[in-house]
C-alpha cells in the first residue's frame, strides 16, 4: 500500500469531505482522509488498482485544485 498526502485549494465544509471520500472510494482508494484545516487529503492505495494521477483526476473531477 502506498500513502500520499495531497494538498487541495476549494474545500470547505462536510459536503466536501463527502464529495472527495465518494470520488476516490469509486475508483479504488482504500483509505481517504480529508482534513479541511490543512487543506489535504490523505489517501491509501495499492498502486496495481488505482495510479496517483487516477486519483488527482478525480478530486478535481469533483470541482477542487490540486496544488
């Protein structure tokens, strides 16, 4: 498993975290946390399911930037 913290400009609120936590269980992370604080989201994944770019495309499918 492989842990990769990205930093995400955009969130702000609960419907956020829920937006960003479906997108990435739908393609495959493991494991999402999203901290609206630090601006990040924290993801868990086996790189034979789901690539990095899998998942920075999905965040920003949702309307948010990865900075």
């Amino acid at each position: 498993m492989r842990n990769e913290i990205i930093n995400v400009e955009g969130m702000s609120c609960e419907h956020c975290v829920k937006a960003i936590t479906g997108a990435l269980t739908q393609v495959g992370v493991a494991d999402v946390q999203v901290n609206l604080n630090e601006k990040t989201v924290s993801v868990q994944f086996d790189e034979e399911i789901v690539t990095l770019e899998t998942i920075k495309n999905a965040i920003e499918d949702q309307g948010y930037d990865i900075v």
